[in-house]
C-alpha cells in the first residue's frame, strides 16, 4: 500500500502539474510565433498531436504490465509477511531454506516483471523524445532555407527558433512522466478497492434491531470453492433464551457458518434473517453492535490486558471490566500479573497462554451485555476441567435471554445447550433436545460414549 502511495505521489504531484503547463504553454508559445512565421507554426501545430497519440497508443499495452506488476508485488509482500510471521513454524519444521527459495522465486518475478514495464517507460521515453527532436529539426530545417532565401528576417527566424523547444518541452515532460501515471493507475485500483462500499443498499433507511432478536437461517447455501459446499441447505431457528450446540467433526463448517451469522460472510444461497431482516440489508456495524462473539482463535492486540478487553465497549469502566474478566474466569491470572490490568500484552498476545487469551475473549463477550446474540467457537477450549465447570456456569448465565450457538468439541460444554444440532460435511444430520438426543441412539450418543462422556 505504501508503495502504492509513493506510486500516485507522483502521478499526482509531477503528471497532474505538467499537464497544467501542457494547457497553458503550447497554445501561448502558438499564439506567438503564429503571426510571425506561419509555416513554423504550421509545423508545431501538425506535428504537436503525434506525441500524446503515441502516449495513449502505448498506455493501451502497458496498462496490462502495470497490473501485473502489481500483482507480483502484492504476491511478494504477502509471501514475505506470511515467512516472517510464521518463522518459528518454519525452523521448527526446518523449512526455512525452502521458504527462502521460495521467496527469491517471487522476487525474481518481480524482478522481471519490472524489468519489462521499465523497458516499455524507457522505449517509449525514447520514441517520444525522437519526435519532439524532429518536430524542432523540421522547423528549424524550414527557416534555414527560408533564411538563405531571404523570405524570412533575421530577428524573426531567431526567435522562433528559441521558442521551438519550449513548445515541446511539456509534451516531453509528459512523456517522461506518463509511466508514473500507468504506475499509478494500477496501484490506485487497489487503494480504492480498499474504500469499497460494503454491500447493501446505500442511502436506504436501514432496519434498526430491538433488545431481543431471533436469528433465522433460510436454507442457506456456501461454499468457499465451486463444487465444494461447506454448508448446504442449512436451516436453524435461534430464539432468546435457548442455546443451542452446534457439533459435528472437523470441517463440517461450524466457524463456517458462525462467520455467516456474523455477515462477515454472505450466503450463495437462502438468507439469514435477524428478526425478519434479511443480514445484508443491515448496517454491519450495527448488527455487530447486537452480537457478543468468542470466535475460534481470538485475537489479542499490542496494548494492555484493559485495552483488549476494553475493545468490547470501549466505555466501560474498570469496574465493569473486572466483573466481565470475573465471570470468564479471568480475573485469577490477570491478577497474577505483574502489573495486573495494565499489563502490557506485546503482538499477538504473545505473553499469554492459549487457555488464557480464550478467557480475555470471553471477558470481551461478557463486557457486551447488551448484545442479543452469543456466538461461542470453542469458546471454553483450552481450560482444565475446573475453570471449565465454572466459564460453564458463566455463559449459562450469559446466555440467559439471549439466542445462544456454541460450538464445541468439547462435549462438557455441550451439558449447557437445550438443543443440539449435529453437522456433517455441511449437513444437518441430526437435531432435537439434548436429553433426547443423549438417550437415542445416534451419532450425538455415539460422539458423547467415544469421548467417555455418556450420561
Ligand atoms: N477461509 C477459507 N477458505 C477456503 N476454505 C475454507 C476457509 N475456511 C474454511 N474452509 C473450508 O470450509 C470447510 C468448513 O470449514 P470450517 O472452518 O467451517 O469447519 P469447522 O466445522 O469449524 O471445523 P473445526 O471444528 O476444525 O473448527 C472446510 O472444508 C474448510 O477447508
Ligand atoms: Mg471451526
């Protein structure tokens, strides 16, 4: 994106300028030499255009360059970044050299592909450059012989001929600078693909959700690649004050489907509705507003244990803060730390165990307590059986009137939900209250009986 900045820095500060001067020179530069000397004017005037057709002849091709060059640099970056982030993976697995090979592959087709676009800006400097030469030869060549003639004065013919250049001298700017512009044009459709409008329609009178909100999934439909649906014909009903557990193997497309109800995601087909309203007609950020969620692997900022947990709502007070981190069963080990609250978390949440950047996000959930939905990934891994038994309690607590989905594999915290919907490969396979389900004799009973958990 800097890249992309410095790209459009020039467009704007170097082409955008020269072609004000473009407006503003040749025409005065004509105006004057005109009644002079016609025929030079003539000259200028027929041979001025070739310049900016040529220049929009070779935009055509280099545009496609350009493009592609910034892919390539996109792809590197990308790659870079994932390398440096993931560099105790990479040692760990001694994949580092390969990495590093792979790496230099990317670079090399950066390298080439700059070559190429650089070959082109230069090519065509060169070009443009030729022409404005022959434009000046020509009209000097033109009062050469008019002067030998005697048609032309002395006093005249030289000052054409002073001006001459400084009538080319903004198309060839131009020229020099027009690579900047093909650069720039190709790093500006990333940049404002950034600013894109979020889907949905625009200026409407969005709905604007109560307190208690019933989530409805219409047999929705996703699939993250063609011919691979992660949830197909996906129907749920989640009303305040029943949780509702969500289990089924790895990859059946439970965070899947968390990420839909969420609208981070839109369904390829069917809807999902909050209180009747269609997700996608909703302001996101106020559907956001109505959802606490403990997503699957949560996220913890540079900053203190307060600010992160603070992301929540940002108004809250400490005290409001410590009851949240209480009922997570945080409040423990953030005590234990060394500067408690203000402890600073460094990238990542690097400082912190897996158990216990779980409980932070929890607190985060638990700090929204006005929001309608609850959405837990997993929400409880990562605690021993103890602290369990007590986050437990605490989100049935949480859950109270509100429309509740827990995903789990841990099947203690299953023991909350009243209801339980089984998934598998993106289906619903089995559903009903858990107490029957727990007594019947199907894929929930057998998964509960493996895990060594049945009642
Ligand atoms: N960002 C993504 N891009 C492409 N495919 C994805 C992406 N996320 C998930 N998938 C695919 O969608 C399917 C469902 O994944 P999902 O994460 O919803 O499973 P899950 O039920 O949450 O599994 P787990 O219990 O392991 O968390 C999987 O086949 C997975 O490969
Ligand atoms: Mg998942």
């Amino acid at each position: 994106m800097l890249e992309g900045v410095d790209a459009l820095d020039a467009y704007v500060s170097r082409f955008l300028a020269h072609l004000g001067v473009l407006v503003v020179l040749p025409p005065l530069v004509l105006v004057v030499v005109l009644p002079r000397d016609w025929i030079s004017g003539l000259v200028l005037l027929v041979t001025a255009p070739v310049i900016p057709l040529f220049m929009i002849l070779l935009g055509l091709g280099a545009e496609k360059l350009n493009r592609r060059q910034w892919l390539r640099l996109l792809r590197l970056s990308g790659r870079l970044l994932d390398g440096l982030q993931r560099l105790t993976t990479l040692r760990l697995l001694n994949a580092g050299d390969r990495e590093a090979e792979r790496l230099a592959e990317a670079a090399e087709d950066y390298r080439k592909s700059t070559m190429a676009v650089l070959r082109v800006a230069f090519l065509s400097t060169l070009a443009l450059e030729f022409f404005a030469t022959v434009g000046i030869a020509l009209v000097a060549v033109l009062i050469g012989f008019r002067l030998l003639d005697g048609a032309l004065g002395f006093e005249a013919a030289f000052f054409v001929l002073l001006l001459a250049p400084e009538f080319y001298a903004p198309l060839r700017q131009l020229g020099l600078d027009y690579h900047a512009r093909m650069e720039a044009l190709a790093a500006a459709e990333r940049i404002l693909d950034l600013h894109a409008e979020p889907p949905g329609p625009a200026g409407e009178e969005r709905p604007v959700l109560g307190a208690d909100i019933t989530i409805e999934c219409e047999s929705v439909s996703f699939a993250w690649e063609p011919d691979r649906p992660a949830l197909r014909d996906f129907s749920l009903r989640l009303v305040p004050g029943e949780i509702v557990a969500l289990v089924g193997p790895s990859g059946a497309g439970k965070s899947t489907l968390l990420s839909l109800l969420l609208g981070l995601l839109r369904p390829q087909s069917g809807r999902v509705l909050a209180n009747g309203h269609d997700l996608a007609t909703l302001d996101p950020a106020h559907w956001l507003g109505h959802v606490a969620v403990v997503p699957q692997r949560p996220h913890m900022f540079e900053g203190s244990v307060l600010d992160n947990i603070r992301l929540a709502d940002p108004d809250a007070g400490l005290d409001r803060v410590r009851a949240a981190a209480g009922l997570a069963a945080a409040d423990g080990f953030i005590a234990a730390l060394p500067r408690g609250y203000d402890t600073a978390l460094g990238e990542h949440g690097e400082t912190l165990s897996g158990g216990q950047v779980q409980r932070l996000a929890l607190a985060r959930a638990f700090l929204k307590e006005k929001a309608g939905v609850l959405l837990l990934d997993e929400g409880t891994a990562g605690l021993d059986r103890g602290t369990e038994a007590s986050v437990a309690d605490a989100i049935r607590r949480l859950a109270a009137g509100r429309a509740t989905l827990i995903v789990t594999h841990r099947l203690a915290t299953v023991r909350l939900a009243d209801r339980v919907v089984f998934l598998e490969e993106g289906r619903i396979v089995e559903q009903g209250p858990r107490a029957a389900l727990e007594a019947d004799d199907g894929r929930f009973a057998r998964l509960l009986s493996d895990a060594g958990l049945a009642p």
